[in-house]
C-alpha cells in the first residue's frame, strides 16, 4: 500500500493533525460515522495538549485521529481493529509510538482475548501514561456519531451493545483514565489562576 499523506511517516514526531486527518478521511470517509468520530476525538485530544509538551499534544492528537482506522476494508488483517490500525501504521513506517497507542486505545488489552488477540502486548507493549489516559478520554468524549458526548453515556452505550464482565472492567479502566486526565486538567486550571 502506498503512502497515503503527504507528510513523512517516518517523522520522528509523526503525522501533523493535518496529515492525520487526512489518513483517517481517505480510510474512513465511506464507513458510516467513522470518520465524523475520529475527527471528534482529535479535536477533544486538541483541547488537552496544554497538558502536554507540543511534541507529545501532537502525538496525542494523531493518535485519537486514527484510533479507529483499522476498521478500514483496507487495512483488516485480524478483525480485531486496534490491533490492524496498529499493523498499518508501522507497515506504513510511522514512529513506534504511534501505533503502540492505536493499538491500545480505550484499554483495548482488554478484549483483545475475546477478539482472538493473545498476544497485543507483545506485538505493541502497552504505554501506561496520561497520553494514553488522554487518547482514552477523547475516544470516550466523541459519540459515535461525531458530536462531544459526556463518557458515560458513551459507556452505557457500550455496555448496552457489548455487554460482558469485560466489559464491565473495561469501563471502569476507562473511568479510571478518565478520571486522571479530569485531575490533570484541575491542576492545570489552578496553575492558571
């Protein structure tokens, strides 16, 4: 597969938001609401970069921007789409990081097994930072339909259409990431006064 942005994948930094978006459009523009949700994603991920330094806020951003591009016909290798976003990108020569946050993002690492994953962690080790907490909380504020939603509606929503004990602890993982991005912005605020 081609390269399909105009920037240099191999960027230490990775894709600019504006190369992301464009990725994420040329993949996801024909699947539904897809592409409206990620675009959402990148642009609560946009919110949060004071959190971080520049290098890292663009990182966080592209991540939530391509989160869901292995639902793509085009990039479908094992059904289980972070870990084909994942595949993608460092087929396609992104940074490492990258695709270690595509592959798992909204703590994923969870219902990989139930996916047929066994091995996510060892393909991509998962990072445990607030830039994955943050790319959590800009999924979980993005409707699947592309309007800002507050997270638990997203996550009854989810409940209600993939209920299981995973999922269960999938969500409390993700109110946990949540919660520590929500600490995180408090801090900054007072910071700010």
């Amino acid at each position: 597969m081609s390269k399909l942005v105009s920037g240099d994948p191999s960027d230490p930094l990775g894709p600019t938001r504006q190369d992301a978006q464009a990725l994420a459009h040329d993949l996801l523009h024909d699947h539904g609401t897809r592409w409206v949700h990620v675009l959402t994603a990148g642009s609560v991920a946009a919110g949060l970069a004071h959190l971080f330094d520049p290098d890292e806020a663009g990182l966080l951003v592209a991540a939530a921007t391509l989160h869901d591009i292995g639902y793509s016909a085009r990039v479908v290798r094992t059904g289980f789409h972070p870990l084909d976003g994942a595949l993608f990108l460092r087929s396609e020569g992104y940074p490492e990081r990258l695709p270690r946050l595509v592959a798992h993002h909204s703590w994923a690492v969870l219902t990989a097994p139930q996916n047929g994953v066994h091995d996510l962690e060892d393909q991509f080790p998962r990072e445990d930072s607030l830039l994955a907490d943050a790319l959590a909380y800009s999924d979980m504020h993005s409707a699947p339909s592309g309007e800002v939603i507050d997270p638990e509606v997203r996550l009854a929503d989810i409940a209600r259409r993939h209920a299981s004990p995973v999922q269960a602890a999938r969500a409390d993982m993700l109110r946990a990431s949540i919660a520590r991005v929500n600490d995180a912005l408090r801090r900054a605020h007072r910071r700010e006064d």
